[in-house]
C-alpha cells in the first residue's frame, strides 16, 4: 500500500450508524432494531429460520410484544436446509416446516430461556406476535412505523452483535422506505401462517420438569461453566482458546459470581497458569 493510500485510509471514517447499521466500534445492529421495535405500534421481521433461538430471547419478553403487533416472517437458510434435505431423503415429510422443527428439536435450546419462551407462547396465543414462513425467502428486512432496515443482518445474535454486516436504515420520510417496505409486505402476505405449527414446536423444546431437575441443571451448567464457550466465541470471533477444562470451569464460576456478587477469590493448583485468567475478566468487565 503506497503513502497515499494509508494517508486516504487513515482519514475514512465509518458512515453515520443510523443511516447504515454495523456491528464496529461505533455501535452495534441490534441496537438499532431494538430502538425500531420499541418505538412502533406494528413490527415485521423478516429474518431466516435458525433465527428462532435469539427471537425466543428477545421477542419472548412481555414488555416487547404487550402494547405493540409484531410480525415475523421466517425464511430459508440455503445451506442449513440442503444438509437436512439430504439427511431426510428417506423420510416422507420434506416439508419447510418439518425441516425447521428437525433442526430445532436436534439443536435445542438454553435452559434459560425456559422464561422468554413461556411469554413468547402467550404472545402468540394472545394474538400479538404472529409467525409466518415463506421456503424461498432470503431477505433480511425490519420494518417499523418510523424506520425501515434492510441488509445482511439476521435476527441473531451474530447478526446482530457479531459480525461484520452491512444494512441500510431509511427513515419513512425517504421515498425509499414505501418502496421496501410494498415489497416486505408482498414477501408477507405471500407467506404461510406458521403459529399453529410453531406452538406445537416451542412446547416441545420447552421440556417441561420437575423443580429438582431444573435446579440440577443449574447447577450442572454453572460448574461445568459450558455456557462460557459464548462468552469465548464473543471476545474473539473464530480465535481458539487452548484452556485445561479445568480453567474453562474456573473462568465460567468466576463470571456467574462477578455478576451477582462483584468480588471473586479463585485458588488454583500450582502449574496451573493462573495468572492467565485476571485478563478474560478485565475483558469480560472491559
């Protein structure tokens, strides 16, 4: 790269996040579609189907779906939906909707989200959250009474925190925003209702039990600090962290007491690299 061209790149600048939404430095996706959300009477998502798990925690909160209508269409993942299509062959049942119940009942979800999933069962039932699918869907667009995002963001935690996207957000004064949102709309109304079909899938993976068992999870998940591996995957995306197992566990109790009491002591075993640990809290904190 010749001085110029690293004196050109030294003086760009990101574009401002509300006209273009990114995952940077400067802001995050999700927060701008969350600021859309809870400024509209009416909401529709369009978004693919392995979306499910982040719409359960953030749809799934009472205060998100009461005083508003919200619509979402769940759309095709090409790649995933190839892998089940050949994994199923035999089967009879190819359709859109049993492909995205075989993933979700092979994949699972958290425990935690046991609460956001109760209240998103309600939503629907109540009438205020509606789901629709649409097989040959692939666009990601988010229309609310005030704003209109368009890009290649899904309604994901990586879409929406993670990585490295590029949406466009018009306001409805723009010419632009009637126009997406005509088209958004056709893309629903062509779309199949999916509650039914939906609730019988959602009170599946709710896995009703017992509160000794619930309370055994709990626990289980806490020691063996398994629910970290997130935390790992969102300090660095696509790095590997070489840990003992034993530092993974170490690094995931010492998280869960830093939230709820502030102050940790950790004791280790000689050998055991301890004073490598204080720098995934400072970042966790950070």
């Amino acid at each position: 790269m010749s001085a110029d061209d690293q004196r050109e790149l030294f003086k760009w600048q990101w574009p401002p996040a509300g006209k273009y939404p990114l995952n940077n430095e400067v802001g995050k996706v999700g927060t701008w579609v969350k600021n859309d959300l809870k400024t509209s009477e009416n909401f529709l998502i369009l978004t693919g189907f392995s979306s499910l798990e982040y719409l359960i925690e953030q749809i799934g909160d009472e205060d998100t779906w009461l005083n508003r209508s919200i619509t979402i269409v769940l759309g095709n993942e090409p790649i995933i939906r190839e892998e089940l299509f050949k994994k199923r062959l035999s089967k009879k049942k190819n359709t859109f909707s049993y492909h995205i119940a075989d993933y979700w009942l092979e994949k699972g979800i958290s425990i935690k989200l046991n609460g956001p999933l109760l209240s998103l069962i309600k939503g629907i039932e109540d009438g205020k959250i509606a789901f629709k699918i649409h097989p040959d869907l692939h666009g990601k667009v988010y229309v609310g009474d005030h704003h209109l995002m368009m890009g290649s963001s899904n309604y994901s935690y990586s879409g929406m925190a993670l990585q490295a996207e590029i949406n466009v957000r018009y306001d409805k004064t723009n010419p632009e925003y009637d126009e997406l949102s005509g088209i958004a709309r056709h893309y629903e109304s062509g779309a199949k209702d999916y509650n039914d079909d939906l609730l019988a899938l959602l009170r599946k993976l709710l896995q009703l039990v017992d509160w000794e068992e619930a309370l055994a999870r709990a626990v289980a998940e806490l020691l063996e600090g398994g629910w970290v591996d997130k935390y790992f995957q969102d300090l660095n995306p696509g790095q590997v962290f070489n840990l003992w197992p034993t530092q993974r566990q170490a690094i995931g109790q010492a998280l869960f007491i830093l939230d709820n009491e502030c102050s940790v002591l950790i004791a280790m075993p000689t050998g055991s690299a301890i004073h490598t640990l204080p720098s995934y809290f400072i970042m966790y904190r950070g």
